[in-house]
C-alpha cells in the first residue's frame, strides 16, 4: 500500500457495498470451482487491496468469511475486544507465540530431537517457548541459529514443517 506524504491528498478509499444474504450460499458454492485468477479478482473486490501472496486455499477461506461477513455482519467491536483479552491471557503477549497457530505448535514438554554434522540436539518445548541446553528461546529459529551459526527457519531446521509448504 502506497503511504501519502504529509499534505498529500489520501487516495479515495474503496468502499464495498453489503451482499445480499441470499446470495451467499451461491458464492460460497462457487468458490471451489473458481480458478486463481477469479479468486484474486474477487479478493480484489472485497477487500479493496492487492491479494496477499499465499496459497488457493486461504485465498478461498478468507473470501468465504469475507463474503459472509459483508452479509451477515462482522464481529461486534466488544467481541473483538474480547478475544483479543482472552489471546493475551493464553500467551501473555507474547507475539512470537501468537503468530504460531495453537494446532500447529508442539504440545509443552514435547522434546525435538536433531542431528547435525554427527552431533545430536535436544530442545524441549515449554509453555513460554523452548529450551535448548538449558536456556530460554523465543524462536526455534534461533536455536537453528545457536546449532549452525547460519540463518535457517527452525520449523525446516527440525522437521516440523515440509520446505516451500
């Protein structure tokens, strides 16, 4: 998104007008069936923005919210409020834990185990983050960093999640 100097005029917002409740089940049929292209358009329509880069399948789930959305309403701001205080009493505030997905990350006292170069590693996941020789981490990248002394994502690093997945 292009930001305007101060002084600039701000460029005309999109507005995008509410569906009709009976056509949601339609458009959410459709989606599906609908070709990549077809997809970045209508996220084009709904959103007012450029479509983020990622793949098919969270390109369709956040048309179908998005559409559901604008027919049936969206969150109540006290609602978003809420969640937002429940999310921080689960992880304290912590942003690196919030931006992991509670399904995808290791259950606490799960033990990840690594070779490299003839060398076994051991890193214990805790409610916090994880434990690597005895000391805290934010990120098992981080500790693919202590291990390597190179740049690596710590999912990759410890098998937890497939490359380019």
């Amino acid at each position: 998104m292009k930001r305007t100097a101060p002084g600039e005029p701000s460029p005309p917002a999109i507005i995008v007008s509410a569906i009709p409740k009976q056509d949601v089940p339609a458009r959410l049929a459709a989606l599906p069936q609908a070709n990549i292209h077809d997809l970045k358009e209508q996220w084009r329509s709904l959103f007012g923005t450029e479509p983020p880069p990622y793949n098919r399948r969270f390109l369709e789930r956040r048309i179908a919210y998005r559409i559901q959305e604008l027919a049936y309403g969206g969150l109540k701001p006290e609602t978003i409020a809420r969640l937002e205080a429940l999310g921080e009493q689960i992880d304290g505030g912590n942003i690196t834990l919030r931006r992991i997905r509670q399904d995808q990350r290791p259950i606490a006292g799960t033990r990840l185990l690594r070779e490299y170069q003839g060398v076994e590693h051991v890193v214990t996941v805790t409610r916090d983050g994880f434990e690597y020789q005895g000391r805290p981490y934010q990120s098992l990248s981080a500790i693919a960093r202590a291990i390597t002394s190179t740049r690596w994502n710590g999912w990759l690093f410890f098998g937890l999640r497939k490359a380019g997945a």
